[in-house]
C-alpha cells in the first residue's frame, strides 16, 4: 500500500492561502475607503476655506462701505463737500462750465480663426467626468 502524502499536505495550505487572500481583500478593501474618505475630507476642507476667502472678502467690502458712509456723517455739513458730491455724483455745474461727453468708438470684433481643440483639455474634462460620476455613486 502507498501512502499518498500530497493529500495531507495540501489541505492546511489551501486553508491558509484562503485565510491570506481573504485578509489581503479586507486589508485593500479598508485602504480603499479611507483613501476615499481622505478625499472627501480634502474637499469639504477646500470648499470651507472658499467660503471663509468670501466671507472675509465680504467683511472687507462692509467695513470699506463703512467707513465711507462714517466720513459722510462726518462731512454733511461741510460746504465744500457738498459741492463736490453734486458736482461729481449729480452732474451739477457751476455758471460758465459746459459738459463735455466723449464717446468711444466701438470695439473691433476679432475672428478666431478655427482651431483644433487641444486633446489634453479634453481627456482631462472627460476624466472628470467619469471621476465626478464614481464619486456620486458613493
């Protein structure tokens, strides 16, 4: 009788390959979606500082506006200002002067002559494309 030893030997390497290929799948399956996460993170942080940019953009504007409106509080009375505000905002003239309005000619039209699309632009917006669709079925 001959013993077959290849019967025995295989069957705890196919039960520990199993076991390796099963954790290898976890282990990539895991990676995968932290990078993913990584990702979204990155863009929900990049979208917040545009948000922060305008809101300080925004500040700067009100106080500007501020401080405008403050110097004219502080300047109502003032005589020449006021003569100044007429002159400049309400088109006021004082005896003897004449309004001179220059017109500009009208602007040349420029013809693009017919250019052939640039192949990176489009590769890159289609990437994006297939890119901004895998993201929404996450």
């Amino acid at each position: 009788m001959v013993a077959n030893f290849l019967k025995k030997g295989n069957r705890g390497f196919f039960k520990n390959q199993l076991l390796f290929r099963t954790v290898g799948i976890i282990f990539i399956i895991i990676i995968a979606m932290l990078v993913i996460f990584d990702f979204r993170i990155y863009q929900k942080k990049k979208e917040l500082a545009s948000q922060i940019a305008s809101y300080q953009k925004q500040i700067e504007d009100i106080k500007k506006s501020s401080q405008t409106l403050k110097d004219e509080i502080a300047n109502q009375n003032n005589k020449d200002y006021l003569e100044k505000l007429a002159y400049e905002q309400l088109g006021r003239q004082k005896p003897g002067e004449k309004e001179i309005i220059f017109i500009a000619p009208p602007a040349k039209v420029q013809v693009n002559s017919a250019q052939p699309d640039n192949f990176w632009d489009n590769f890159t917006s289609w990437i994006g494309g297939g890119w901004q669709w895998i993201k929404s079925k996450f």
